[in-house]
C-alpha cells in the first residue's frame, strides 16, 4: 500500500520526532509513506471565509498531487489534516470555491474533491486494523496508562471531518489498547489548548494547560499523548511533570522499533 | 453593502438562525478573556451593531478550535461570524494585528513552525 504523504512545515522542522516514528511505523505494519514532491504550507488554520480562494489554494495543489498519482493523502499533523480535509469538502460541495479555485489554478483538469484524506490514525483503524497492530507489537507499553489529549482540530467539525465521534471519540483510546496499555478517559480530551494564543498571551494558555494537564492526572494517567506540534508545545512545559509524547513515538516504541534504532545509534 | 451585509457574505452565516441560547459562549475557551462572547457576536451583528466588534480585542481571541459550530443546536457556526469581522478589520489598510518584526521577542527556541503560520493566518493579511 502506498500513500501521498503530505507532512507539513512543523514536521519538517519542531515536532521531526512525530514524522520519523509514523514513517518507521509505518514500514513495519506494511505501509508506504510517499512525500508529495514540492508540497507547500497549508497555513495552520482553515480560511473559513466564503470569499477566500488564495488561502485555500496550497491545499488544493497538494490534493492534487495525490490525486494525480492515484493515491490517498495521508497527513499526520492535526492541523494540517483540519485544514486540508476541509478544503477538500470545500472544493467537493461548494461550486463557487471550486470554480474560482480552479481558474486560478488552471490545472490539467478541474480539481473537484476526489481525493480521499486520510488522518495517519485512520489508516491504522480502517485500513490495517488494530488487530494487526497489536499482532505487530513486541514491546507492549504494559502498565502504562495513556490520555489521549485530541484538542480540537482532529475531530471538528464533525461533519466534516467525520473521524469519530466529536463528542466522544474512541481511536486514540483503541490505538492504546492495541499497544498493550490502559487507555484514560477524562473530560478535557478534546477542549482546545490555546493554540496560537500563545504567541500574544502565554497566562491564558497556561491556565488551558492546567485544566487539561489535571483532568487527565485526575484520572490516573501516567503520560499524554498528542498528533498535533502545537498541543505538545502548550502542554508538555505543565506543573504536574506529566510526560507528553506523540502518539507514534509510542507506537514505534510499542512496535519495538525504538529500542531497535538505539540499540543501532 | 453595509457592514452586516459584507459580513454575512464573508461568514456565508445566517445569524437569523440563532435562538439565543448561548451554548456557544458556554463553551468556548476563550470566554473568561473576551469583552464580547460568540453569542453577542451572532446577535450584535444581527442588529447591525457591528462597530464595537470590530474595534474590539475579542477578535483576536478566538481560537478557531470549531466548539461552537460543533455544538451549537442551530448549526449558526458562530467562529464563522468572527472570523468575518475579524477579515472586515484586518483587510483594511495598515490594520495588521501581527507584524514581523514583533515575532522575535514573542517567540522562545521551542516554538513549533504552526504557531507562528497559524498566527500570521489569523492576525495579518
């Protein structure tokens, strides 16, 4: 199986760790990682408004180039996959955006939504199943006992993203089960972390990091995990000392691949 | 246009849908550090009020996080509305939130690439 890859600019850079343990994990449950050649920012917020095309458009090129190659679009980040999903219905259900967008673009042929946007978590649920994953796991993280911190971005709006239930999401907690852990439910898992707030007004975000950080404590967790750069920069620096890692350096590690590059290093 | 007009064009939002229940404000994170929460947003651009929102910090508050379009009973889609308002101030000349040159020193050596292209994309054009 092979899929476009479209990683982003934080995965290139900050969070390089989240991008090499999904491509190592990757390799070993007997999937392929294509990076879309010359991809280009998607610009870390979907442009909600109805009159913006420019801001839409890199996100367009590299629907785009997927389709081109005949493949799904695999993203990792959970912005990116916000932004890009979003787009992509945009350009499926609304004949104003997709007219003026591909005018602009003036591509070989319309782009009209076909590409199919997959989230890196939903190729491991829908496509290789967490059955398999966990008949691939050699160093069950047992014992350990994992929050999935979601955020916002993974699972609205709903509608559209359509990756699980909004309000009460399981993929996360299933991943943790296959890897051999406890999964920790609590209330904050998907209340937003601030995000770019932290630019202008660091106190408000701390105060988010805090609620979130306690209500996953409070229920018992000895580490949280995350799919998004700026949800791991918001919450790892907490009070409490609670660990946060992204979710692949977990399932490499579950996977046995971690001790394995170590051992090499 | 008025403004109520561009800003119903930009949102593509029918504020007329909201029954004032105010879920949105209820659960948005940023409530405790707006001066107008997403509800009085939906309703003051409704009445055509929109001045003081656009002159207002709380346009910078919103996080797009997508709770109050995912909640909201009526499917009003109030970031939608901000969002808006917020494109009606900052696409005006000279009126950036966000210049470059203030970036150094707001920044530390840990700051993910996203942050700061989430940023420009909420606060410049």
């Amino acid at each position: 199986m092979i899929y476009s890859y479209y990683p982003g600019c934080t995965l290139k850079n900050k969070a390089a760790d989240l991008d090499m343990y999904a491509r190592q994990s990757a390799a070993a449950l007997g999937f392929e990682l294509r990076e879309i050649e010359e991809w280009q920012c998607c610009g870390g917020v979907y442009p909600m408004a109805k009159d913006e095309i420019a801001t839409k458009l890199s996100s367009v090129r590299n629907l785009n180039d997927a389709k081109m190659h005949g493949q799904s679009l695999v993203t990792l980040c959970s912005a990116c996959h916000n932004v890009i999903k979003q787009v992509n219905n945009d350009m499926r259900t609304n004949e104003d955006i997709r007219t003026r967008a591909n005018n602009y673009l003036k591509l070989d042929e319309p782009y009209n939504g076909e590409t199919e946007v997959l989230h890196y978590l939903e190729v491991l649920r829908d496509v290789i199943g967490f059955d398999a994953v966990k008949e691939k796991v050699t160093n069950p993280l047992k014992g350990k006992k994992i929050a999935a911190y979601y955020g916002c971005l993974l699972l609205r709006p709903g509608s559209v993203l359509k990756m699980d239930d909004p309000e009460n999401p399981s993929i996360m907690e299933d991943l943790i089960k296959a890897m051999g852990a406890t999964p920790v439910v609590y209330p904050m898992r998907n209340e937003c972390c601030g995000g770019y707030l932290s630019l202008e007004d660091k106190p408000a975000v701390a105060k988010r990091r805090e609620t979130i950080v306690n209500s996953a404590k409070d229920f018992g967790c000895d580490c949280i995990i995350t799919a998004c750069p700026l949800c791991m920069y918001n919450l790892k620096k907490n009070e409490s000392g609670v660990p946060v890692y992204y979710f692949t350096e977990l399932l490499a590690d579950a996977l046995g691949l971690k001790a394995a590059s170590e051992e090499t290093a | 246009m008025d403004k109520k007009e561009e800003i119903e064009l930009i949102s593509g939002v029918n504020v007329l849908k909201c029954m004032r229940c105010g879920k949105c404000s209820g659960t948005c994170p940023s409530y405790d550090e707006m001066e107008y929460h997403p509800h009085q947003f939906v309703y003051m651009v409704e009445t055509g009020n929109i001045d003081p929102l656009i002159n207002s910090e709380s346009l910078y508050r919103c996080l797009s996080c997508f709770a109050c379009v995912e909640r909201c009973p009526r499917g009003v889609e109030p970031a939608k509305v901000i969002e808006a308002v917020r494109l009606s101030a900052i696409r005006q000349k000279g009126a950036n939130h966000l210049k470059a040159e203030q970036v150094p020193e707001l920044i530390d050596d840990d700051v993910p690439q996203q942050l700061l292209v989430s940023a420009f994309r909420k606060y410049s054009k």
